[in-house]
C-alpha cells in the first residue's frame, strides 16, 4: 500500500512556498510593456512618462541590456529578452519598467509610448509558406542552435521525417481501400493555476540566485549562464514549488528579463505574470494541420502510410528543447501499427502567432487525434468496422515497428479488448443520439535521463535524500521516499525528501518526458545500493547517473468514449471515458491513477473546449473565461481497467503513464461522434455548431 | 481607507488603498495560501471564505472586507483539521496551487446543503484543477461531508 504523498500537509495548509510568494529584502518588481501588433517595426520606444510616476525605479529597453546580450532559447537562441527593432507577435516584451510595487510597475509599463510601422502578419502556418510571404525572421539559420539553412525555405523553424515518401506513395497506389484527409487542431495552452513567475537576484560579486516556475533548473542554469556570459558555478537555481507545468514550466520564462534587470539596478527583481501575460506571452501547444493518408489491402491489413503535419511555431522557435527543434510525437504517429511502408514529415514554420513549446506528450494529442481519426474513418468506410481495423493491424509482440524498433512486449490489442469490454451504465437523454468511439495510442519509454542525488544521514536516525528535482505534482519526491522506506526498511517519517539547489547536486535533466520516475528510480536503488556498501565512518552517498536507454520498450493506452448527442441542436455530452492502461509494476497506485484521470480530463478538454482562438494573429482567449479547461461539474464519468502484468523497465519494473491518457481523447471523442450522428469532426475542439451543420447538410464542415 | 475585520478569528485594523485587492491585502499579510490564479474570478485558487460565503479575493475590493468575518486556508487549518485530514488522505492534491482554494470552498459546504454526491460537483465547479482529473478531490469532500 502506498502512503500519502510527502507534500500533502504543506500544501492543504498554505504553507507550501510556490515563485510568487517569495520575498526577498530589496526586491523591486517588474513588469513589461507588450506589443500591440502581431508584426511591425520598432519606430521609437518613449519611456518619460513611465520614468515620471512615483516609485518607478528605472525603465529599460533593449539597448540598456548589460553585455548586449539579448537573444534565449532552450536550443534555438532566437527569443528577444526585449525586441529591439521589430516586433514579431502580440505581446512581445518592448520595455521593462522596474518600480517599488507590483501594481505601480504594471501602470508605468502603460505609459511606455511606442510608435510602430506595421507590417504584413503571417497569420496561419500555411500562409507562411506562400512564395509572397514576408520573412519573419530575416535569416533565421543564423540563429545558435538553429537546425534550418539558407535553402530551408521561408519561415521554416524545422523539419523532421522518417521513412521514405516514395515506397509510401508506390504503396498506396497500390492500395484497395484509401482514406486520404486532413484534421486539424488549435493553439492550446497547458493551463497550469499557477501563472508563471520568477525572481532573480544579481549580486557585485558575478554571483546570481533565481527562483523560476521552471522544472528545469540545471538548464536554466546553463541558459542564464549563456546569455550573460557568467560562471555556471555561480548561478544557482533555488528549489521551489511549481503549481502545475505540463511542459509549459519547462521554458526559461522571465529568467533572463529578471537576471538583466537584476544586473542593471543591483536589486532583487521579481516579476509575476497575469494570467493573461501568460496566455499572451508563454509557450503552449501548436496548432497541427495534419494530412493522413492510409491503404489497406483487401483483407483490411494496412499497406502503406503518409503523415504530413504543418505546425504553427508561432513568431520563435526557442521554446523547443531537442535537437530536431521538433515534436517527436507527430513522428511516432504510426508507432503502435504494422505499416510496411510509412512515411512521415513534420514542419514547423514561424508565423506572427504565440510562440510554441512542449505541452504534455509534445505533438503527440495532435498526431493520435489525425491518425486514430483516419483510421477510424477507414475502418467504418471499408467495412470492416473501427475495431477489426485496429485488431488486424496492431502490432504483435515481435513486431518490428514502422520505426526499425522492436518492443519487449506489444499490448495493443489487449488494452482494446479491455477498453471495449467494459459494463455499460449510463442514462441516455431521451431522443439523444448514442455512439462509442475508440482511439489507441502508444509511446516509446526507453529513455533513462541523467540525474544525480544525494543520501546523507541526519540526527536520530533519520536519512535525508537531497534530489535536484522540483516536485511539479506528478509525485516524484514521494517516489523518492517510497523507494527508499522499502530498500532500506525505515519508516517514511524518518526519511526526509529535500531539493536542494543546482549548486549542490551535480546534474539533471529536468522534469519530463513522463521519464520521472524511471530516472529517479535508477538513481536511487544505486544509492541505496552504495549506502548499504558506505563504510560507518562515512556519512553520505551521492550518484551521478548518465542518459541511457533501458528498452526498448513502450506502452499502450486505449480509450472509449460513450457520448450522447441532441439531434436538434448538435449539442455533445461525453457521458464516459474509458482508460484502458499498459502498466508493469504501480510504485504509488494513487499517484498513478492521478496521472490517468488527470491526463484523460487534460485529453478531454482538447476534444471539446480548450482554444487560444488565435485569429488575425491575435490570441483571443485571454482570460481563463474564454481559455475554457474541464471544471470538476464538466467532467464525464471516468473509468479505468489496468492491464496488469506488463514488462517494465528500470529496477522497479515500471511503465510510464504520465501521458499515456492524455493524447488518444480527442479521436475517441471525435470517433464517438462519428458512430452516433455520422457526423465526421476533422478539427478540434468538437462544437456543437460544427455537429449541428454537420447533421443538417450530411457532412461535417 | 481604515478597515476592521476578523481575519481567522483576530480582530484586524488595516489602512488599505480603496483599490487594493482583498488577495493582495492577505498575501500581504504573509497568508500565501490564498493563491492568485486567473484573476478574474474563474479558478477559484484565491478562494477566501467571507461571512461563511466563498468570495474570489482576486476580484474583491479589501474595503469591503470591513465588518465581516474572513477565513483563509491558513485559519482554516486550524479551525477545522478534519478537513485538511481529509485532503489529505485522499491525496486531493498535485501540485498543490489550487488546493488551498478547494479547501476553502470545501469548508463552506455542510451536509445539509448537499442531499447526494453529484451536487457537490456543482459546488465546487468554481475552483479549477489542472492535474488531478478531480477524483480525489470529489472524495476528499465526499469523506468530509460523510454523503457516501
């Protein structure tokens, strides 16, 4: 049995210390003015008015940035602290004001008077494309850590693909039964509570301290560290509570503005974003326009595959963390299928929107709703239904995947039969329309990232492991416990789990990836091994351990959606998710099961609400009024079936689920609607507008 | 403006800007349970329980705390632990920012407002969770308000 999570009391008391709260002596705030259009030049920034208020303290633009220094990234450096001469988005960082209060910061920002020259904005990434469409970034290839070059092509952040188009195209034409359409999904936002915040003090001595809502402290080091031209040894992170993350967290945020503005007025800094800004200006979810084209042969089996995703970057690139500056989700579209001949692209483009970044599963909610949708649509048009279609052409074990890979184990077909078995005990309006959609998805678990910890023996007993993870409410630090309470047989309440600050602990790569407990895992049995080893003169034990692999292996979720629909108003009621789960062994099973629900409701938002509603190149969803998530009332019954019993990896024979429910919701939705009305939805999230007309003309617009 | 009010049970006289936030007032205070979310009324994560009615103290001015009666997470706790217990067994919490203000909420409900589970859904419609899916947090109310 598992105990209660470590933060428990501290957070349903108050006394958890989130960014926001803290409160260093001397600390000024800041606040920024933001650009007003999507795209145009810089003509001229008047400050004298803000400079004139009271308890303003200073207000910066970007040629006051210390060393010059001005361009960030988590691996493409093409973010402004502040734009210097152009801006490229609503909402671009133009001037800094730091003042004695949060609120007198916020109206002096007000007051900075900027005159602009507009340009033509590039509104939608297929726009961006056209042979006329202005650049967004003049050479975009000469930005550190760009992966484009000179014959890229226009406004091209990245492009990544695997498999070979040709035998893909020689393969359909072959084909006996084809779907060939195009789904499409919005801008989204990951919709932590917390917005994000950060507070950066810069000392005379080259030493700097920050407490950032950002789950990657060792590369936010080395990102400060960068930009400023100072010592890493110097810059330390501070540990700190996040209030959610969800990808979003792991963005460098305000550092660098904090640290610059930390630098010029040698004070503390703390900046707080509105929730607002953060809509406006943070990293959420790309928008995806997602071609799929699939073949069967006669007897249903698929024959070949192209996937071809267009995806909005929005105005930088900067906020993508691995090295094809790309989403790997959208290229493991067909990896829970045997396709003979797959061939997949994806291209991200700079256009005069957000900025994108990584959210939960990063492309991969907007590959499994084009794929899982398409596959559907083929299963109902071929007659073979949208279940046979999946039995026949989900892998086996000893299947080599489309990518080369051969799992240890392929439950695919397991977790279908268990999430289209389960009882049925909904109430059905009166005259509604009732359908059941289904949607698989699967994920690579392989990756062991590189982390470090220590075990030190405190008084009376007591072992107190030093992590260099924040806990961003996944559970990782009660992991970190449980592990130990069992290798070593103490009780829980003599174990202390404490993140401690990147000075003291060697390395981490940060939260994510759903990868936070096999990295820790590892970690820690070598600890507890080598504490088990220490001699009894020694008091600590510390692990440094490096990326690897411990596959390959992967994990499968399936799930149904039972939804009702109003034949008259087009109107949509998800009355159950079901969440069929691959799973190993549960180290926390209440944990675990939270990272289902939550990820399933996170999976249902994107089916049915949640919109940045980015139009004319400006973002629209503004306030959590507009920018809808599932409230608790919203919420359709959510059940689960674990298919037990799997092959794990790492020593506590685990699989990942993180974001194994978040990501086939939206097709098993849109697939649910589909079987009750007919009605076809290719574009996210499901209106009852779009059922409605789609009902009434026979086809879905 | 001069202020007086009951703040978790203490008698508080304050001197506030007529436009200050109720959220910032207490935060000010070094009650940072009281969360800032949205601001704009929707998350729920500043609930504060006024005269025994959840207000969100993001859009509440501070003077028109004079006379009342104001609790936050923090009062709370003390007042009333088997609520806080009861978040906590059930583990009605990830990350933890909203879960001051589901307490909150949580301690302005009684049993006799709530004749079965599915209406505490309806309660608690105003305070937004991101990372639980809300399961626990149903049965942390539930456990509460002994309705099961």
């Amino acid at each position: 049995m598992s105990e209660r999570r470590i933060d428990a009391v501290a957070k349903a008391t108050g006394a958890a210390k989130y960014t926001a709260d803290i409160v260093l002596e001397g600390m000024a705030f800041a606040a920024v003015k933001r650009s007003d259009f999507p795209s145009a030049i810089i003509k001229s920034i008047d400050t004298s008015a803000a400079e004139k208020i009271e308890g303003v303290l200073g207000v910066y633009t970007a040629k006051d940035l210390p060393g010059g220094a001005n361009l960030y990234g988590r691996r493409v450096f093409d973010v402004p602290i502040l734009a210097a001469e152009r801006v490229r988005r609503v909402g671009d960082p133009i001037a800094a004001v730091v003042a004695t209060s949060r609120e007198i910061a916020e109206a002096a920002a007000e007051l900075v008077e900027v005159t602009y020259e507009e340009l033509q904005a590039v509104t939608t990434a297929s726009q961006a494309l056209l042979p006329d469409a202005p650049a967004i970034h003049d050479k975009p290839w000469e930005y550190e850590g760009a992966v484009v070059s000179a014959e890229s092509g226009r406004n091209v952040q990245s492009v990544d693909s695997h498999g070979s188009r040709e035998a893909a195209e020689a393969a359909l034409s072959k084909a006996v039964n084809v779907i060939d359409q195009t789904y499409a999904t919005p801008g989204d936002h990951q919709g932590y509570i917390e917005p994000q915040a950060c507070v950066a003090d810069y000392h005379k001595d080259g030493s700097l301290n920050v407490w950032c809502t950002n789950k990657s402290p060792y590369r936010l080091r080395d990102v400060l560290s960068t930009v400023f031209g100072l010592d890493p040894s110097r810059v330390e992170i501070m540990p700190t509570v996040l209030g959610g993350d969800f990808g979003g967290k792991g963005s460098p945020g305000d550092g660098p503005l904090c640290t610059a503005l930390s630098i010029l007025t040698g004070r503390p800094i703390k900046m707080a974003l509105r929730y607002t800004d953060d809509l406006l200006a943070t990293d959420g979810r790309h928008a995806s326009e997602i071609r799929v084209r699939l073949g069967t042969d006669e007897e249903g089996h698929l024959v070949g595959g192209i996937v071809e995703a267009l995806l909005d970057g929005g105005a930088y690139a900067g906020f993508k963390p691995v090295v094809t500056v790309n989403l790997h989700g959208i290229i493991d579209a067909a990896i829970a299928y045997r396709v003979p001949a797959f061939f997949v692209e994806s291209k991200i483009v700079y256009t005069n929107n957000q900025p994108k970044g990584h959210m939960r599963a990063p492309g991969s909610p907007q590959a499994a709703f084009a794929f899982e949708s398409a596959l559907d649509e083929l299963g109902r048009n071929s007659g073979l239904g949208p279940i046979k279609i999946r039995e026949i052409n989900l892998l086996a074990d000893g299947d080599e995947n489309p990518y080369g890979t051969t799992w240890l184990e392929n439950r695919g077909r397991e977790v279908l039969s268990l999430a289209t078995s389960q009882p049925k005990d909904l109430n059905v309006p009166d005259g509604w329309l009732y359908g059941e959609g289904i949607a698989i998805y699967a994920r690579s678990m392989a990756a062991v990232p590189k982390t470090s910890l220590r075990l030190r023996k405190g008084e009376d007993g007591r072992v107190v492991a030093e992590v260099p993870i924040p806990e961003n409410g996944a559970g990782g630090q009660t992991v970190v416990r449980e592990m130990i309470r069992n290798g070593l047989n103490i009780d829980s309440d003599k174990i202390e789990v404490r993140q401690v600050s990147t000075s003291l602990l060697p390395t981490d790569a940060g939260v994510g990836g759903s990868r936070v407990s096999l990295g820790v895992t590892v970690a820690v049995a070598n600890a507890i091994k080598a504490w088990k080893e220490m001699p009894p003169e020694q008091d600590m034990v510390e692990i440094t351990t490096e990326a690897g692999s411990d596959g390959p292996s992967g994990a499968y979720s399936a799930q149904l959606a039972r939804v009702a629909v109003d034949p008259a108003t087009g109107q949509l009621r998800v009355l159950e998710i079901i969440s069929a789960v691959d799973v190993a062994e549960i180290v926390n099973p209440k944990a675990h099961q939270m990272q289902i629900d939550g990820g399933t409701v996170m999976g249902f938002g994107f089916g049915v609400m949640e919109d940045l509603l980015e139009d004319g190149g400006q973002p629209w969803a503004l306030t959590m009024g507009e920018f809808k998530i599932p409230n608790v009332a919203d919420v359709p019954k959510l059940t689960t079936a674990l298919l037990k019993g799997g092959k794990g990896v790492g020593p506590n024979n685990i699989k990942a689920v993180g974001e194994l429910t978040n990501c086939p919701t939206g097709a098993a939705i849109a697939n649910a609607v589909a079987d009750a009305t007919g009605v076809r939805i290719r574009r996210l999230p499901i209106k009852a507008e779009a059922i409605y007309w789609g009902l009434k003309e026979g086809s879905a617009k | 403006m001069k202020i007086n009010f009951s703040l978790n049970g203490k008698s508080m006289d304050l001197d506030v800007d007529p436009m200050s936030l109720a959220l910032d007032v207490i935060r000010g205070l070094s009650l940072t349970g009281t969360k800032e979310g949205c601001g704009v009324g929707v998350c729920g994560a500043c609930t504060i329980l006024v005269d025994g009615k959840p207000v969100s103290s993001c859009i509440c001015l501070a003077g028109t705390l004079s006379d009342k009666d104001v609790w936050t997470v923090e009062g709370l706790a003390e007042k009333m632990p088997d609520l806080i217990d009861s978040f906590v067994e059930n583990e009605g919490m990830q990350c933890g920012i909203c879960t001051p203000g589901q307490i909150v909420s949580a301690a302005s409900l009684s049993s006799a407002d709530i004749s079965n589970p599915e209406e505490i859904k309806k309660y608690m419609a105003g305070n937004l969770c991101r990372c639980t899916g809300y399961q626990t947090i149903l049965s942390a109310v539930e456990d509460h308000l002994a309705v099961n």
